[in-house]
C-alpha cells in the first residue's frame, strides 16, 4: 500500500499522511431494501484501534464529469493548477481535485445549475477551475478488529440520497465506495482519524459492554465485539440494533446470531 502527502482541507484537520488501499471485496448487505448499504473491506496496513475511523477522498461521478467537459467545450488534456500549484489536466482535476457538489456563486451566475452556468457563462477552464474548492474527505467508522482481520478495514456504509436539488442523486464519497471504485485497484486515497474519546479502555475487559447503534451507526460495535472475542473477554456484551424492516435490514445477522449462540451477547432490535 503506498503512501504520499496530501494537503489538509480546511474542514478538519487529520494526519496528513495518505495511504492508498485496494479495495478487496464489497458487497450488498440488505438485498430487496428500499436503501443501498454495503459491506466493504479494503486492503490496507493502518495502526487503527477499535472505534477509530478513516478518511476517504472520493473521485466524482465520471458522467457528471463528461457532461462538464462537454459543457466547456475545451480540450481534457488542458493543463489546470489546483490551489497549491500542482499541475492537473483538466479532466483529473475534475475528477478527483474539484468539490462539484458546492459551487460559488460567483460561478452559477443566478443559474439554477453549473451546467447551465458553464453553458450560459463559457468561462476560460483555469479560470473556472480556479473557484472551485478542494474535494473534501469522507469520514467512515471501521467496522473491524485488527486482532480478528490483520491487514484489513472494514466499513459499513449506505448510498447516500442527495436532494432534489443537487446536481448528482447521490453522496459522492458512498457512490464513489459502493459503486465506482474497482476491485483490487490500490487507487483509494484514505488516512487515519483516530478517536481519542470513543474506544474500549483495559478495564473494559473486565465489564458489561451495552451498545447502542441503530442503521450503519453498528460499525464501530461490531469491531467492538470482535476484539472483545479475540481477547476472549467474557463479560457480557448487549447489542441494541435498529433500522426499517427485519427481513432486509438486520446487518450482519448472522454474525449476531453465532454470537449469541456462543453465549457472548444478547440483541436488542427495533424494526419500523
């Protein structure tokens, strides 16, 4: 997995360095739900602890993308400059540079879109390239123990559902991660956001856990009661789980259910 430096964004400040992991599995975890919400595990060697979370830089829609360039009418090769200078052809800064999500208003002009404000506007490409912000990153919860899966990141992720008003229906980082990045490219750019308030303390070990996480709010939980497995902690662990319906949206049932067959954990659901 490589590393670089990237800048920090002005959202939040985070260790700057940037691993770039593969993605090595993903698949559906509520098939015939009304929601999209995925199970992903990515290939990457960070000294995370239970309860930290990551980072994610996501890459635009490449439609949404096309339909820009089409817009401006203007080579994609065309060298641009992101806010530290770095040189970029036009379509990788927009692709992977530009937050097209939140657009000045000094570009839409009183327009209701930024197609139609490039289409109204044609502004010059490093003119235009030079008003959009930085892309900022996502943050997601490991859903993981580096004691039961070493090597590995886990997530928990749904497609999240943009207003009508927006210029692309879903969530650039969660459509990015659970529909665009492909298998076993190590092309994801991710760093680490520890927590330093919410993780389990030595002395939990010997102590009830209670755990409160309805919908993708599970993740960190379930890393939880895997590390507390692989520690072979016997304290009792209570789960309280909720979300829309039982039969598509019970995430990681089956994991639940041997657990409570082992007599480590009781459940707590809530369906509605």
């Amino acid at each position: 997995m490589s590393t670089e430096t990237l800048p920090l964004t002005p959202e939040k400040k985070h260790s700057s360095q940037v691993f770039f992991a593969a993605l090595k599995e993903r698949f559906r975890l509520n098939p015939g739900s009304d929601k999209e919400t995925y199970h992903l595990v990515l290939e990457a060697d960070l000294p995370y602890k239970v309860g930290d979370s990551i980072g994610v830089y996501p890459e635009n829609d490449p439609h949404y993308v096309e339909k820009i360039l089409a817009t401006l009418n203007t080579s994609r090769k065309h060298l641009v400059q992101d806010r530290e200078g770095n040189p970029h052809t036009l379509e990788t800064f927009l692709q992977k540079k530009a937050n097209l999500n939140r657009i000045s208003k000094k570009i839409l002009q009183h327009k209701s879109s930024l197609l139609e404000a490039l289409s109204h506007g044609n502004p010059e490409p490093s003119s235009f390239c030079a008003h959009l912000s930085p892309i900022p990153p996502r943050y997601y919860s490991i859903a993981s123990s580096p004691r039961h899966s070493p090597h590995e990141i886990h997530l928990t992720i749904s497609v999240a559902e943009n207003p009508v008003e927006a210029p692309f229906p879903f969530g650039t980082c969660s459509h990015y991660l659970c529909h665009q990045a492909p298998l076993g490219d190590p092309s994801i750019p991710i760093f680490l956001q520890p927590s330093p308030y919410f993780f389990l303390p030595d002395e939990a070990s010997s102590k009830p856990l209670i755990m409160i996480g309805p919908g993708t709010g599970i993740a960190p939980f379930r890393g939880f009661l895997q590390e507390r497995a692989a520690s072979k902690t016997s304290s009792p662990n209570w789960l309280f789980f909720g979300e829309r319906c039982q039969k598509t949206d019970f995430y990681y049932q089956n994991e639940w259910e041997s657990l409570q067959t082992a007599g480590l954990l009781e459940v707590t659901c809530a369906f509605s």
